[in-house]
C-alpha cells in the first residue's frame, strides 16, 4: 500500500513539476519584471513564481483534495490524508529574473512528516532528478530511460568543491561572506549557483563534494535532501540536528563530517 501511494506520489510529482517547468521556460516574458519583494528588496518574487505555484497546486489538489500544502508563494493548508506537499515553484528566482538557466521546480511530499518523495526539475539543463524514500535517486535527461545518482567519493577537504548561498538579508549574508572567507582556504573552491534545489541535486549527482547554507527553509531543501540522502549523501543541520533554517548540510561521506565540524566551529548558523 505504501508503496503504491508513494509510486503515485510520484507519478503526480513529476507531472506537476514537467508542467511547470515548461510554464516557467517557455512562458517566461521578454520583460519580465519583479513583482514584490518580500523579507528585503533583494528577495524578489515575479508573476511566475505565483503562476508557476498555482499550477501545481491546481493540478495536485484537483488530484489528491485532502491533501496539504506548504507553498513559497502562500499556499497552506492542513491536509487530512496525512501527505502534505512542500513546494517551492521556482528556486532560483534572481536567476531566472536575469535569464540566468540555473533554476529549479521543487517538489516534495511528506507522509506523517517524513519526506517521502522528491522531484526537482531543472529545465534549462534538461534534467529532472527524483526520490522516493528508501527507492534510490535518480535522473531523466538527454539520454535513454533514467539514471541511478551516486554521489561522489569523497576528496581530502582540501579537494573538495563545495556550494554555498547567500541570505536575502544584509546581516545574515555579511556574516555568511565572513563564514565563507574562512573556509575557502581549506577547500578547493566555492561555489554560489544561486538554487538550493539544483545545488543538493548536484551533491547528489556527484557535480559537487558539499554543501552548505544558513536561512533556508523547508521548501528550499525538502525534495533536494531526500534525493542527496538516497544518492548516497550523508544531509544534516547543525551536529545531531536535521537540516533546518539553522543550517542545512549535505556531502560525500568523508567530506560531510568535517564540513559540518567547521561550520560549528566558525558558528555558521548565527551571527
Ligand atoms: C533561494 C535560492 C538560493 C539560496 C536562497 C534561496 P529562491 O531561493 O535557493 O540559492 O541561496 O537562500 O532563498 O528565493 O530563489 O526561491
Ligand atoms: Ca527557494
Ligand atoms: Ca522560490
């Protein structure tokens, strides 16, 4: 039973986020405009992101109407089946704003508040990665059929290429710029893709050995940690914790640890 649901979970999440994807890629108007701002006038939203979340809210609740919803652009509700459905539309918005293709569709479904399922949809690349709990993670893309995802063998720290990102907010990302300065020097080099989504989905793919970010929330990391857990990552928050707005971690076995020790150690999670 349990794997019928999640198989259908599936199924619908992939839909909702094929759709979308294409709204959002070949939708998206020559002057496109910000629409409002939300915690700081550098955190944007446009008419997209709202279309795009109504889209698949639309399509999931005409679907499944007792479920509930956890949405980047307002959608909430409770649910009475147990699943409820964290998305984030488009993560990847200033991207996107600037025609920049580093951008997702992030979908993930919860069953009793466990992630169970995850697609994250990256139309620009072509490639669309999944997971269902305990299933795996896996890739659609310019090739026949899917692609298992493992992630990478770990490198010393000092090889590794880790992702980061920066807060809307002027004080957090200071103090993430104060964080990253002291960290570069122990790795190989930084990165700042600007989607949290496609930056788990590349830890998990093995384009990335790590990666970090304080401030996101739920919709940010939802389906991109269940499909780097599943291709083999170890994810977390602050040391014991799971990820959370604190700090979100993920990393090959061997680079996680000690990533997750230093950014404890520089105090990562506050300022
Ligand atoms: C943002 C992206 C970005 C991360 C920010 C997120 P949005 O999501 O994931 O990479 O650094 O913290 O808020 O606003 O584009 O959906
Ligand atoms: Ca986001
Ligand atoms: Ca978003």
């Amino acid at each position: 039973m349990t794997d019928a649901l999640h198989r259908d979970l599936l199924a619908l999440a992939q839909e909702a986020a094929r759709r979308a994807g294409e709204l959002l890629r070949d939708g998206r108007p020559a002057d496109l405009a910000v629409a409002k701002t939300k915690s700081s006038p550098i955190d944007v939203v446009t008419e997209m992101d709202i279309a795009a979340e109504k889209l698949i809210t639309d399509l999931i609740s005409g679907q499944r109407p007792e479920d509930g919803f956890l949405g980047e652009e307002g959608a909430s509700a409770e649910g009475t089946s147990g699943v409820r459905w964290v998305i984030d539309p488009l993560d990847g918005t200033v991207n996107y704003l600037y025609g920049l293709p580093t951008w997702a569709v992030s979908i993930a479904a919860e069953q009793d508040g466990e992630t169970v399922v995850g697609v994250v949809a990256a139309p620009m690349r072509g490639e669309t990665y999944h997971a269902v709990r305990g299933g795996g993670a896996w890739a659609t893309g310019a090739w026949e059929g899917e692609r298992a995802l493992a992630c990478r063998p770990a490198p010393p720290l000092d090889q590794a290429l880790v992702s980061t990102g920066f807060n809307y907010v002027t004080e957090v990302r200071t103090h993430q710029a104060e964080v990253a300065a002291r960290l570069v020097p122990l790795l190989r080099d930084i990165r700042r893709s600007g989607s949290a989504a496609v930056d788990l989905c590349d830890v998990a793919s093995g384009r990335l050995d790590g990666y970090y970010e304080r401030g996101l929330n739920a919709w940010d990391y939802a389906a991109g940690d269940l499909i780097a857990r599943e291709a083999g990552a170890l994810t977390g928050g602050r040391p014991g914790e799971r990820p959370s707005r604190d700090l979100t971690v993920a990393g090959s076995p061997g680079v996680f640890e000690p990533l997750q020790r230093l950014l404890e150690d520089f105090g990562a999670w506050h300022d």
